[in-house]
C-alpha cells in the first residue's frame, strides 16, 4: 500500500508538473504576441515622430516664406508710395509751370 500511495503522489506530481510546462509554454506564446505587438507599436511610434518632425520642417519653411513674402509686400508698398508721392510732386510742378508764376 505504501508503494501504491508513492505512486500515486509521483502521478499526481508529474501532473503538476506537466500543467505548470503547458502554462509556461501558454505564458512564452503570449509573450511572443506581446513582443510582436509592442514592435509594432514602437515602428508606428517612431513613424509618428518622423512624421512631426517633417510636419515641423515643413510648418517652419512655410513660416519663413511667408514671412519674406511680407517683407517684399511692405518693400513693394514702400516704393509704390515713394513713387506715388514723387509723381505727385511732379505733376504739382508740372501745374506750376502750366500756370505760371503767380503775382498778386
């Protein structure tokens, strides 16, 4: 009987035994779909970054075109004043010499 009873505690161990390796075994596959989905997510993390980073060179090329668009509007303005300016004193000469000089 004793024999019987150590029989019976190998069985029951080797049991044990064998579901504790099914769970180990259980516990690498979804360790493995785990490492899969984390790659997968660190790629598309790292895609997102380069995007920023893109999106940001691009935002700060735009910034500054605009900014030199601005700088040759106000040089244009600049001059179109001058030049409307300069005509107007001009044509209030061409005036005084079409009307002569004035005597009172």
């Amino acid at each position: 009987m004793p024999t019987r009873k150590l029989h019976d505690k190998v069985d029951q161990l080797q049991s044990e035994l064998q579901k504790s390796r099914d769970q180990i075994a259980v516990a690498e596959k979804e360790k493995e779909l785990l490492r899969g989905r984390l790659d997968e997510t660190n790629s598309k993390l790292e895609k997102a970054q380069r995007d920023v980073g893109k999106s940001k060179d691009a935002e700060r090329q735009v910034r500054d075109q605009l900014a030199q668009a601005q700088e040759s509007l106000k040089k244009i303005e600049s001059s179109t004043d001058n030049g409307t300016k300069q005509q107007e004193a001009f044509a209030g000469r061409g005036r005084a010499v079409e009307e002569g000089p004035r005597y009172r």
